[in-house]
C-alpha cells in the first residue's frame, strides 16, 4: 500500500460553496451515470452529495488525503446509509 497522500491546498474548501458548478458537471456527466457510481478523488463530500441526489444503488468514494475524516463526517450527517462506500487510499490500491 502506498503512503497517505497529504493534502495541503485550500481549494477543496472553497469549492464546497460551487454549488452551480457542480451542478453544471452533473448535467454533463448525468447521461454518463449508471446505478453503481465510484467518485475518485472526493474530497469533502460536496460533489457526493450531489451524485446521491441521483439515487445510485451504490456510490463508492474514493479519497487518499486527510480530507477522507471531513468526507465521513458530512456524508453520514446526511443519512447515506448503506449505499455509500468509504475508501481511504488512492484509486489503484482501492481497485
């Protein structure tokens, strides 16, 4: 397994509030997305929350960095449930 991948910036943060940006991506990605979705790269939860809004039968999250604690915090303050996944690792040690 590799070591955790550290996470210095700012812009996860800032991003949260990108709300119509995020809303944009969807759109563009929705004809794209199936009943099992993997987000890599999670981040905060922000994106997440948007993608369980499309009622997945799964939705696996995938994030290396000190943010993964931030992730569990706010996706399970929503009530995801067992349709959510946590991985804390980067894509290849996960797949």
């Amino acid at each position: 397994m590799t070591r955790p991948v550290e996470y210095v910036g700012k812009d996860l943060e800032a991003m949260s509030f990108a709300r119509n940006y995020h809303a944009w991506i969807l759109d563009v990605f929705r004809p794209y997305l199936g009943k099992h979705i993997v987000e890599v790269g999670a981040g905060t939860g922000s994106f997440s929350q948007m993608l369980l809004d499309t009622k997945p039968e799964t939705l696996s999250l995938i994030e290396p960095s000190a943010m993964f604690d931030s992730l569990k915090t706010n996706l399970s303050t929503i009530g995801a449930g067992e349709t959510v996944q946590f991985y804390n690792g980067i894509f290849s040690d996960v797949a």
